[in-house]
C-alpha cells in the first residue's frame, strides 16, 4: 500500500470566512497540516483573533468582502503573491437573515444573494482562473439547501443556488483535474447561530429534541455539531484523499435532514 499525503508540501489555500467559525476552524486545520493559508474576512478583528489560534502557521488576513469581485480577484493575487500559488479555496463566509416568507426584508434579501451566492461566485471564479491539475474547491452550504426549513427561504434559496453554482464549476473544472465539493452543515455551535440563542440552554435543548410544530426533526446523533466537525469534512474534501470526488454535497448535520 503506497502512502498518499493529504496536502502537497507547501501548499497554499484561500479560505473565506475566516475569521469566525466554521472558517476559522478550517484555516487552524490547515495551518496545522502545514497548508499556508490566506484568511478573508470583512472583520478585521476577527481575522487577527483567527490568525493568532493558528498558531504561528505561515497566514496571511486580508480584509475583504467576498460580495467585492475586485476585492476577491485582488485577495487571490495577494496571496498567491505572498504565499504561493494558490491550490486550494474554501468558501465559508455567509449570513443568516431569517425571516418568515411574508416578512422578509428585501435588503436582506439582496444582501444574502451578493454574500452567499455573490461572494461563492467569486471563489469560484478565481479558483478558475487561477487554481493548478490537483487543486480543489470546498464550498459550504447548508442542510437547509436540501431540505425546507421554515423561515429559511432566503437562506435555503441562496444555499441552493450556491450548490448549483458549485456542480456546475465542478464540471467545467474537472477537464483541467480542479475538484469543487460541497459541505452542508446542520445546526453547528458558531456565532452565526449563537447569535439567534436568547436562551442557549433551551435554544440547544430544542434543537437536539426538534420541533414538530416547524417539522423539524431534531439531531437524531443527539449532539450539535462544533465547528471542527464541519472542518474536518471541508479538508478531507480538499484534500488528496479525496482525489476522486468532485460535484459532491456532503451533509454533516447528525442525521437532522433525515
Ligand atoms: N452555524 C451553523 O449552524 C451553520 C449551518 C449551516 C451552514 N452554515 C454555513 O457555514 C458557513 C460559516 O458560518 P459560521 O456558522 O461559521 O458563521 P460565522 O458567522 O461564525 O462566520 C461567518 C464569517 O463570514 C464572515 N462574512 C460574512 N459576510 C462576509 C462578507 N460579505 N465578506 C467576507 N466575510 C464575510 C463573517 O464576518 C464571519 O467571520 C456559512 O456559509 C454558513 O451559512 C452554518
């Protein structure tokens, strides 16, 4: 049995999102496989917080709107500049505006669609411009793009389409050996969600129980996910142990989708 090492020696990733979260635990898991890592992020603060719990790893925080497709094209060039070509980018910078369908604000609306279908546009864009044979592609989407939430269309309807974005990028990239996956988290212990929590003890307490009032299932794994779970899926799929795995939507949500 031949070894296979799951990052090239010194690869580099762009990873969005990263100064909280989901992102931050995927640019630490990076860090920590020795990957160089641009971090983006609009909070420069966060990003600073996020690049000192990697550690001391080779980074590089670029403050950035992912809605920006100047900015973004701008941030790969950065760090293609300062770190190296660039081999891996994972799209994790999203928002979360829910509403019920008759309540929906219409500037939240167009704000979620130039984040979370806008910013994933421009990775992926720049993944295809720029990204080498062997490169890949993670972008996270949600369990609510597969299946209905309510309060969720906004969200679900950008996830959704974000997913559509990606097979369809994984398709045209797969002539030239870049893979494009997909991570779709369920409920996951980050601020995007604790920000919701007035009551964290109940707020988790239902969530686990579910609430057949919403159809909501319930977690039936029993646990809500912490940021590493999700990160974990993220670079397994990026990295070359998944050699053979492109246009794929994962779900890492404890059976909650079921
Ligand atoms: N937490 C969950 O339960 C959950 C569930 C399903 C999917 N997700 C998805 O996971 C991803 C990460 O979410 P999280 O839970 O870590 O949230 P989070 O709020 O902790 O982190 C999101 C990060 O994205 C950044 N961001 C937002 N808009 C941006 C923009 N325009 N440009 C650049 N950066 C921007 C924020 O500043 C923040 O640092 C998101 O795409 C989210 O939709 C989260």
């Amino acid at each position: 049995m031949f070894e296979r090492q799951d990052f090239l020696p010194g690869s580099v990733a762009v990873v969005t999102g990263a100064g909280s979260g989901i992102g931050a635990a995927v640019a630490a898991g990076l860090v920590s496989r020795g990957v160089a890592v641009a971090l983006l992020d609009r909070d420069a603060a966060a990003l600073a917080a996020s690049v000192a719990a990697c550690g001391g790893g080779r980074t590089l925080a670029l403050t950035v709107d992912v809605a920006d497709p100047d900015a973004v094209r701008t941030a790969f060039a950065a760090a293609a500049d300062r770190l190296g070509p660039v081999r891996h980018a994972v799209a994790a910078a999203g928002i979360l505006r829910p509403a019920p369908l008759t309540e929906i604000d219409p500037a939240d609306f167009c704000a979620s669609w130039q984040v979370n279908v806008g910013g994933v546009l421009h990775l992926l864009q720049e993944s295809a411009r720029t990204l080498p044979p062997g490169g890949s592609v993670v972008v996270v989407t949600s369990n609510a793009a597969v299946v209905p939430r309510t309060s969720m269309a906004t969200y679900a309807a950008t996830k959704a389409a974000a997913a559509a974005l990606t097979r369809v990028a994984g398709l045209e990239l797969a002539a030239v050996g870049v893979r494009c996956n997909m991570v779709a988290p369920g409920t996951t212990a980050t601020p995007m969600l604790q920000a919701l929590w007035t009551d964290p003890d109940a707020a988790r307490a239902q969530a686990l129980a579910g609430e057949p009032e919403k159809h909501r299932l319930g977690i039936p794994l029993g646990r809500i996910a912490d940021p590493e779970d999700i990160a974990d899926t993220v670079l397994y799929l990026l990295s070359q142990q998944a050699r053979h795995i492109t246009m794929q939507q994962l779900v890492v949500d404890g059976g909650a989708s079921l």
